[in-house]
C-alpha cells in the first residue's frame, strides 16, 4: 500500500462531497482541486551578490523538499543595474503528494509561528480561481535554521485551483485549511 498525504486523504474522503453539495455539480469531477503550489523568491540583491541565489536555492529547497530553479531577468534595467539573463530569483512547482506535504506542513506549523497573525486575506484571489499570498520571512518555516541565515527575504505563495470563480476557490482553500480573516 503507498503513501497517501493525510491532507489528499482528507480532500478525498470529506472536501469533495462537501463541495459538491454547496455547489451542486452534476459530475464529481466539476468539483475544483489543487492543481499546484508555485512557492518563488525574488532575490534583487543578487546582482551585487551572487552567493545569495545559492543561499535563496538552498533555503527554498529545504522549505519545499524540492530542488528549486534560477529564474533568470527577462530584459535590461539600467535604473536596477539589470542585464538580461541574470540570476534574480529562485522558485519551486508543488505537484501531488509533495504539494499536499508542503501545504499540511505550511497551515499547521509555520503559519502559526508568523508574529500577530490573524489570518489570511481573501482579497488576493485572480478572478480566475487562483490564489496569491506573500510570506515576509523565511524562518517561520521550521526547516530553516535562524543562525544559518544570511538575509532574511520573503517569498510568494501561489495556490494554482481548478475552480472557475474565486468563490469556489476560496470555499476549497477554507476546506484544505487554509485560516482566512473572518
């Protein structure tokens, strides 16, 4: 028998038919899901630095179990000192089992370490389903060790859905935990 996430069990077992009462589709399969997790740090300070892309691919590897990839600058800025093709940043796609291990890990541990939380926005959303969060600090994730850090960045959280509207979504993030202000 595989492994499955206790939070893709969950979403099996209970999230679907919850949904599919609230919204009354015809088919189980209209019912919208996670289709990814696309975790990104920008890293501007790297133009002067360039060990800071590797402290940034390393933490962000750490945080998601994932190897993340060197987002490259599309065009030049002369009034950021930007040539095209340097390293800026660093980012991660979530699918499957590790998606729903890095979401699990994200609302029941680092979530609650963030200082004077008290929830989410639900302002973020795209109009198309789609969900966008920013985090200010790296060590509220666990797996970053504070006196090992060199700068402490934020990064930006993308959750990818299959629901059409922003209500569908908002309902599917609430029921995969996500603690939205009230």
């Amino acid at each position: 028998m595989s492994y499955i996430p206790r939070l893709k069990q969950e979403y099996q077992d209970k999230v679907v038919k919850e949904l599919f009462q609230e919204f009354g589709y015809k088919s189980i399969m209209q019912v919208p899901r996670l289709q990814k997790i696309v975790v990104s740090k920008g890293v501007g300070a790297a133009t002067a630095d360039k060990k800071l892309i590797e402290y940034a691919v390393e933490e962000l590897t750490m945080i998601t179990g994932q190897k993340s990839v060197v987002t490259m600058s599309k065009k030049d800025v002369a009034s950021f000192k930007l040539r095209k093709g340097v390293p800026i940043g660093t980012m991660v796609t979530l699918r499957g089992n590790k998606m729903y291990e890095f979401l699990d890990r994200f609302v029941t541990v680092s979530l609650p370490r963030v200082r004077d939380f008290d929830g989410i926005s639900t302002t973020s959303f795209d109009g198309r389903g789609n969900y966008n969060m920013g985090v200010k600090e790296q060590i509220i994730f666990p797996e970053i060790n504070i006196d090992k850090v060199h700068k402490i960045n934020g990064m930006d959280i993308t959750f990818v859905t299959s629901a059409t509207t922003d209500k569908e979504a908002l309902s599917l993030l609430k029921s995969l935990g996500l603690p939205f202000k009230k």
